[in-house]
C-alpha cells in the first residue's frame, strides 16, 4: 500500500431483516472504525455476532460486544495514527516542496511573521516584568500601605504617601486586624564610614518589624537581626561587600555621617529590582528616638515624612478598615481635622500610585496597556501580511487544490492540511523570532533601562509564551488562507489555467489600509511623545538647569565649611556662581498646611505653603527671574533674619496687590515679604505651580549648587574633588549635574517615548514589507500586460506609475482614517500634563506624508524593476 | 528487513492456506482449529494492521453476503515479501533445530 487512502465505496446494502444484529450495536461499531475499515470490520463483527448469539443468547452477547468493542481500541488508534502520519508526511513534503520553490516570498513572509512575534514576546517579558512589582514578599498579598489624603488649603486634595511617625503603633494598637505594621524614614546620602573609606548610601530608619513584614532574606546573621535597639544596622550584600569585602559585618561597626556610630546586625541578599523600597542599609529607628531634635517631629501628629505599612489578617478587611480610620483620624488628630487616610495595596504601588512624596517614580498602568496593545497590534500585522501574501499566491496553489478534491479530499481535510502547513511556517518563523529575541534583549534592556533576563524560572513562562503565540498566530493567521484555499471549485480551476487571483482582493485591501493605519497611528504617536518629552526638557521651568553642578553637604562639619569652600570654589573662573540651599529646586516638598499670611486687608489667614530655605547668589545659580522686590541680599543684613521671598502664585493667591513688606509667620517667628519670584516649577510637570516661600538658610544648606561655564568641564570637576579633598579630606566626594536629577524623574515618559520610537518603526517596516511582498506578485502577475504595454510604447515611467497607483490609494485611505485617531488619542494622552506642547496637526500629518513616502519607495522599487523587464523575456512563454 | 514474530507466521501461514478465501473470521477459525485455542478479534486484528503497513500482507475487497449485512469482505493476500520474511523465519528455525539435534546425537 502506498500514497493514498483507499477510496472506500460502500456495497448495496441488503436489508437488515437477515441478520438478527441489533442495529444499536452496528452503528456504534462503524463509529468507532476508521473509514477505511468501517465497512469490512463492521461486516465481520456481524457475522460472529450471530454466531455468538447462537450459542450464547442475547445477554451474553451484550457483554462480548461491549469488552470486543473496547479491546479493539488499541488496535483503531493504531490505525488511526498510522494514516493520518501517512498523510502527514505526504502535507509536509508538499509544504517543504512549496517553501522551497517560492524562496523569496517565503523569506518576506517568515521574516516579517519573526519580527513580529520577537515584538510581541520582548514587549510580554517587559509586561511580566513590571506586573511582577513588589510581589516577592511572601505576604504581599495583605501588605497595605497607609496614605494620607491631606487637604490643603486652596491647594485642593492629593494623595500622599507620607504619614505620621506615631501612625504605625497607633493603627497596630487599636485595630486587631491589623497584624503588624512598620515605618521607615528615608535616610538619603548618608555616609558611612568604616574607617578605611567612606561612601554616601541610601537608606532607611526602619523598625523591627519591617522584615517581619517584608521578605527580604538574611543572608548573614541570625535569622531575626536586631533592629530593635538604638545604632543598629542591617546592610544588603552589595553594601556589606563595599565596606567589608568577604568578611562576615555582623558584629562590626560603622560610622554615620561622622555623628554616630552603629553596629552591623544582619546582612540581607541584594534588593531584587522590582522592589519599589530600594535601599543599601536600613537603621534602627529607635536611633531616630534618641535624637533631640526629632523627638518634637516624632511625636507630632500634624508632620507627616514617614512611609507607613500594615499587614492585615485578611485582605478583604481593607474597605472596612478605611471606614473605621476616619474615626481614627477625630481620636488622634482632633475634631476637626480635615485629613484621611487610605490604604493602599503593596502590589498595587508600583503601577496604580500617583502621589506626592512617593518614593520611587513609579509607573502607569494605562502604558502597560498601551505596550500590550502596540505589542499585539504588531503580532497582527504580521499575520496580516502572512495571509495577504497566502492568500494573494493562491493561484499557485490552485491545480493542487482542484486535483485533491478531484480525488477524494474533502473540505476538512483541505484545511487542516493548509492550516498544518501555517504551523510548521509559523514554527519555523518562531525558531528565528526565538533567536531574534535572545540577541536583542541586551538592546532592548539598555531601551528600557531595566534587567530582564531569560533564567530558568523565567524559561518556562516564557517557553508557554512562546507556544502560545505559535497556536494563536497560526491558527489566527493559517485560517484566513485555509478557508479562502479550500473553498476552490475544482472544475473552475481545473478548466482555466490559472485563477487571477483577484478573488479576495478588496479583503487584502483592507488589510493593507489597516496595517498602514495601525503604523500611521504609532508614528504620529512617538512623534508627539518626542516632542513633549523635548519641550520638557528644554523648558526653562523657570530657571536655569543646564550647568549646574550639586554638591551634597551631609554632615555638620562639612555644612559649616560652607563659606570657605564656595570661596575655593570661585577662586575658578570657570565656576561662575555658588550658592546653597536645603532642597534642590527639582524636589522641594517642605510643606505647611497652616501658614498664617497676611492679607490685603491686614489680616491673618491660613494658607497652605510649599517652603524652602536658600542662600545668597541663588538666583544667580538658577538664573531665576525676579518679578519685584529684590532677593537676599548682604547689603541688607536684616534679610537673613526675617526677610522672606515669595513666588508669583502665591502673590496671585492672596490677590495682593503691593506683596512686599506683607508678614508671614511661622510658628513664633514672623516675615516679612521682601521680594517676588517668577514660577519655577519644583514638581513634575503634571501639578500646577503651587505657592512658594523662601527664607534664608545660614548653616543647615543641604546642597551646594554651582553655575558652570560650558568649557574645560573636566577641569572644573577636578577642581571641586581638589577643593574637597582639601577642606575636607574625610568627606566622600560625590557630585552631579542637575539636569541629570531632572530627567530622572521623567524616566518613565522617556522609556514610552523610546519604545513606542522602536516599535512605530519596526510596524511600518513589517508593513512595508507586507506591501512588497503584495506589489512584487501582482507586477509577477502582469509581466504579460507588461510587455504588451511597452511594445506598444508605454515608458517605464508610465508603467511604473500605472502599478503603484493601486497600493498608494491604499495609503491615502489609511492616512484619511488614522490621522484623526491619532489626533484624538494623543490630545487624550497630553491632558496629563498641566504643562504641554500644542497639539498641532502638523505633526500628524508629516506622518502621514512619511509613511505615505516610504510605501510609495517600496511599491515603486519593486515596479520600477518590472517595468524595467525586457518585453520579449516576458512574452515568450506561450 | 526486521524478522517476524510467531504470531505473524502463523497469521501469514494462515493466510496462505486459506488461500483466496483468508478473511478476519475464517483466519479466527482456522486458528482456532489448529492452535486449539479461541482466538479473539482483537488479537488478530492488530497484528493484521501492522502486517499490512508493513507491506508482508496485501488486501482487497471480497464478496458481500446477507450475513455480513451485505457488507464486503476484506481478503489478505501474503505478497513475496511476506513470503520471504516467512522463509527467513524458516531458516532461523531450521539452524536452530539442526543445531539442537546434532547436539542430541553425541554420545
């Protein structure tokens, strides 16, 4: 036996009143053959079962067909698999015969198809990578974080993430589904000292309970490290590794910011990256407490600086808890306390956060669904172009097709061979996507600023990711072309020689004006991100960021150095002004609710402030604009001890007319107004300009900032190390540019803006491509038109023109329909910000004429190359 | 050319005796008759399958009786290369045997 099944035809039937086989039992029987042994085998089984009968009696015989039935199992699997692997073997040589003999298009086709599922699976990984936030704390799921809803006045609520210092004992104390709850205050460029050398490092004062709560696993030390008692501290392994290389730090001591010593209690393995809580050392708090000068703000229930967590016995408990916390709020913050809290889910920070004072940039959940989409929009257009370029081909296919159901195929064979045929193309293009995402993950992380990498735990997820995407796209994309394939009449396509193919023409059409839709749409997307991302950046804000190096002064000694180093420091022309201030004009979130202003009419009112303390020459640093008044200056001394200096929103706000010499008071030292500055904008740019004051700082400057000529930048780097090594030998040097500090806090629009640029480029290649594959048929498809026309005069030009003009009609479609998509969606996207750039269509429609171009370059290379064809090549096959 | 197992011969020293007339049921009898044991549908059929894919036994479509319901019959025929594969089997048993009874001849 070889090649193809047995036609089986079925023999006259004879009536059944012959045999005395219940019929029930014949037609299970038949069910149960295959075809080709239907008839034969239900015959046989006919015959003993008369005989059977006969010696045995119905009842028996019942029961011999049913164990007969079931013991022949094995034997139709058999069967079964032995011819459809016949089959199988026969579809996958035609599929190999066919890629083989249309390499080109087969390569268009397979690469495009890898491109897109490569998208698609790296845009997956960043999507798990981000969805994985915080989750690796084993309690994650009852983790809450206790925020504040803080009304300010006339500066309308918002959500913060800071809370009180009392408020983690307090909620443990009063409510008993509360478990546990934990603290911390972030304790940012401490130095730590070991003797040998000193660092600056981030941290935080944390309490005992924050590793009961969090899962970060010891590594070094007992299994609980004390943070219980005063000057203890935990590290994690890359600090200990800094400060003590192998050596086991449990038991040694550090010193901090040269005030106070700590002992080293447990070392924890490295923060993993998707924490939101990034630190390199935690503290006891209780080291907080021991501190005179904390002690008022510790106990205060009107400060709020501190990130407060709680774990709950169950989660579903959290609405109710809410509820009772504003009971909570009269009993410990008074009667009329117009403050609330709310929690907040730990796996929910990371991307559902958007509050001030948070503690990482986090990032949205409508970009992961943005990524999601742009990854499964290009998945499509690369299916798209596998079944515009199947089913465009498909006059080639046509004999085959007309003779296989000529002998015997019947539809549904049709498709599953055609659709077998799509798994083993889309299985080869998911060999070479599998090998496009190993070599460009490197690449793709360095985009995203992040570390994904492809270990074991991860291999897995992603092997199902990857077997996914094959059954998805093969059958999403394989089924178009099987059904369209299957569905020839055999008569029609055996009588003409070849079908035009121009059945299913205005599908494909479509398809084509979709996909340069989709590509118009993420074009004109990164375009608009871009220029928003550039405006932002090149904004002045209000002042100056460009060449500004910030020096931080951490310790008592260095701060009271101040004067004499900025004298060093302009000893250097280069270094054009120095000044200090105790925030950074990037994040000043020093606020009071209650700060007593005086109005127009000479009365005290409350009015909630953002405040700030600076030195001289600030204004010079940051080149910041004076509205009226002047700023402090040393000719009046009076200035540094009740001069104040106001911004121009608040002078709006309290609708004063003549804002200099109003008073400001705070707590029991009254200002008064000596100046007006223009807005600088000290928040990211989706708030508003809130009200401002400054006041003089003398000794507590927390950073130096200075203004720096352009040139000889390197040198003026060496002079600040030199200046400090010099004043200052023990002090660890570090500094950094403002700007950096800037766009930091824009990394999450930069990392849109990057990967909607790679991806809007990737879909108008796959669409290009698509649109070469469908030009370079149909010029194949007219070579005979082709030569007839230039035998009859017409000039490459004329032809060139006469095949693109199908294609680029598509393009103007497309165009017409995305544009004010786009438009619609990016105004959308630009509400976010208070501060943006104008949405202006010109923007759009310079997409639109770009991909316009590019198709056009594509369609008219491939014409160009056939209105190029010599006329007696292509008219010679007759 | 992978040898044949017992059952094979027998089912294709079966088929041969039977000669035009070797279908499921009179292969089952014949068996019977001569193994002395009931042999089943199912352990026949198997084997047959296999034989056939293997190319040792051919098939064609016999006469329809009433009994059968007026369905065909399916009639084995062995081909030569199931012959051959038979007198392999053959040979192996006769060196064996040989070998054996020169060995009971020795004083």
């Amino acid at each position: 036996m070889d090649g193809l099944p047995e036609i089986s035809g079925k023999a006259v039937m004879s009536s059944d009143k012959d045999s005395r086989c219940p019929r029930l039992y014949l037609s299970v029987f038949e069910k149960l053959a295959s075809e080709r042994e239907a008839e034969t085998l239900t015959g046989d089984f006919e015959e003993l079962y008369v005989r059977v009968e006969n010696e045995n009696g119905k009842f028996y015989s019942f029961f011999w067909f049913i164990l007969l039935s079931i013991s022949l199992i094995p034997s139709f699997i058999y069967n079964n698999i032995y011819w459809s692997s016949i089959m199988i073997k026969n579809y996958l040589k035609i599929s190999l015969r066919n890629l083989k003999k249309y390499k080109g298009y087969s390569f268009i086709n397979i690469s495009g198809l890898a491109i897109g599922m490569a998208c698609f699976i790296l845009i997956m990984m960043y999507i798990q990578n981000e969805l994985s936030w915080d989750k690796f704390h084993h309690k994650a799921d009852n983790i809450y974080r206790v925020c504040n809803d803080l009304d300010f006045n006339m500066m309308g609520r918002n959500g913060w993430a800071v809370t009180e210092w009392k408020l983690a004992d307090a909620i443990k104390n009063e409510y008993q589904e509360v478990l546990n709850s934990t603290h911390f205050y972030r304790f940012r460029n401490a130095i730590i000292d070991n003797n040998k050398m000193n660092s600056f490092e981030n941290g935080y004062y944390a309490d005992e309970h924050f590793l009961e709560i969090f899962t970060f696993p010891i590594i070094n030390g007992d299994k609980n490290p004390d943070l219980k008692a005063p000057f203890t501290i935990v590290l994690s392994e890359k600090t200990a590794k800094k400060y003590f290389g192998d050596e086991n730090p449990v038991g040694k001591v550090l010193h901090i910011n040269s005030q106070y010593d700590v002992k080293v209690t447990g070392v924890i393995s490295n923060i993993p990256e998707n924490s939101h809580m990034k630190f390199d050392f935690l503290i006891s708090s209780t080291t907080l407490e021991t501190f005179p000068d904390m002690k008022r703000r510790l106990a205060n229930w009107n400060s709020q600086f501190s990130y407060t967590y709680i774990l709950l016995n169950d989660n579903k408990n959290h609405r109710a808890l809410e509820k009772k916390l504003v009971d909570f709020v009269s009993k410990y913050k008074g009667e009329d306390s117009t403050s609330s809290y709310f929690l907040q889910k730990l796996t929910d920070i990371h991307l559902h956060s958007n509050l001030m004072a948070d503690i990482s940039a986090n990032n949205d959940i409508r970009y992961i669904y943005l990524f999601a989409s742009i990854g499964v929009f290009i998945l499509l257009l690369a299916c798209i172009n596998y079944m515009n370029l199947s089913t465009a081909r498909s006059s080639e296919r046509a004999k085959e097709i007309g003779i296989r159901k000529v002998a015997g195929a019947q539809k549904k064979q049709l498709i599953s061979q055609f659709i077998g045929e799509s798994v083993i193309f889309v299985f080869l293009a998911l060999l070479l996507a599998a090998i496009l995402v190993f070599l460009f993950l490197p690449f793709f992380n360095s985009l995203i600023n992040r570390n994904i990498e492809i270990n074991i735990i991860q291999s897995f997820k992603i092997f199902v990711l990857f077997v996914l995407t094959l059954f998805f796209t093969s059958i999403f994309a394989g089924s178009y072309p099987a059904f369209y394939l299957s569905s020839f009449h055999p008569s029609k396509v055996l009588k003409h020689s070849s079908i035009t193919g121009s059945t299913g023409t205005s599908l494909r059409n479509i398809l084509v004006i979709f996909q340069f839709c989709v590509s118009i749409i993420l074009i004109s997307g990164t375009a608009v991100v871009f220029s928003q991302l550039h405006f932002i950046k090149n904004n002045r804000l209000g002042y100056n960021r460009e060449h500004v190096i910030v020096l931080p002064l951490r310790t008592e000694n260095v701060r009271e150095g101040y004067e004499l180093i900025k004298r060093n420091l302009l000893d250097k022309p280069d270094i054009k002004e120095v000044t200090g201030s105790v925030n950074l004009p990037t994040s000043i979130t020093w606020r009071n609710g209650r700060t007593n202003i005086e109005n127009g009419r000479g009365e005290m009112v409350e009015q909630a402030t953002f405040n700030t303390y600076v030195n001289y020459d600030y204004l010079k640093v940051f080149e910041i604009e004076m509205k009226t008044g002047r700023f402090f200056s040393k000719d009046f001394p009076g200035d540094k001890i009740d001069g104040i200096v106001v911004n121009e929103t608040l002078v709006n706000l309290m609708r004063w007319e003549q804002p200099v010499g109003k008073r400001i008071v705070f707590g029991d030292n009254t200002y008064k107004i000596i100046g007006v500055t223009g807005d600088i904008y000290f928040q990211s740019f989706e708030q508003a300009v809130k009200p401002l004051t400054i006041r003089f700082s003398s000794s507590n400057n927390n950073y130096l900032s200075a203004r720096i000529s352009s040139d000889n930048i390197p040198e003026v780097l060496e002079h600040f190390e030199k200046t400090m090594k010099k004043l200052h030998p023990e002090y660890p040097f570090n500094c950094y540019f403002l700007d950096d500090v800037f766009n930091r806090m824009y990394s999450s629009e930069h990392n849109l803006g990057k990967i909607f640029g790679c991806f809007s480029g990737i879909a108008i290649i796959i669409a290009c491509l698509g649109l070469l594959g469908l030009a370079s048929f149909n010029a194949a498809r007219r070579t005979k038109e082709i030569g007839v026309r230039k035998v009859l005069g017409a000039s490459i030009a004329n032809i060139t023109i006469l095949l693109s003009r199908e294609f680029t009609r598509f393009i103007i479609y497309a165009n017409i329909i995305a544009l004010p998509v786009a438009y619609y969606a990016m105004n959308k996207w630009l509400q976010n910000f208070v501060y943006r750039i104008d949405n202006n269509p010109l923007i759009f429609i310079l997409s639109g004429i770009l991909a316009f171009l590019l198709a056009v370059l594509t369609v008219s290379y491939k014409s160009i190359r056939a209105a190029r064809a010599n006329p007696v090549d292509s008219l010679r096959y007759e | 050319m992978k040898p044949i197992t017992r059952k094979e011969e027998l089912l294709l020293l079966t088929i041969l005796n039977l000669n035009k007339d070797a279908y499921l049921i009179s292969i089952q009898d014949y068996l019977a008759e001569i193994t002395g044991k009931k042999v089943g549908m199912s352990t026949i059929h198997l084997p047959l399958s296999k034989l056939e894919n293997r190319g040792l036994i051919s098939s064609d479509f016999g006469e329809a009786t009433a009994i059968r319901g007026g369905r065909r019959k399916r009639i084995y025929k062995v081909t030569d290369k199931g012959l051959k594969a038979l007198h392999e089997y053959r040979e192996i048993s006769n060196s064996l045997w040989m070998d054996y009874l020169k060995l009971a001849e020795r004083p």
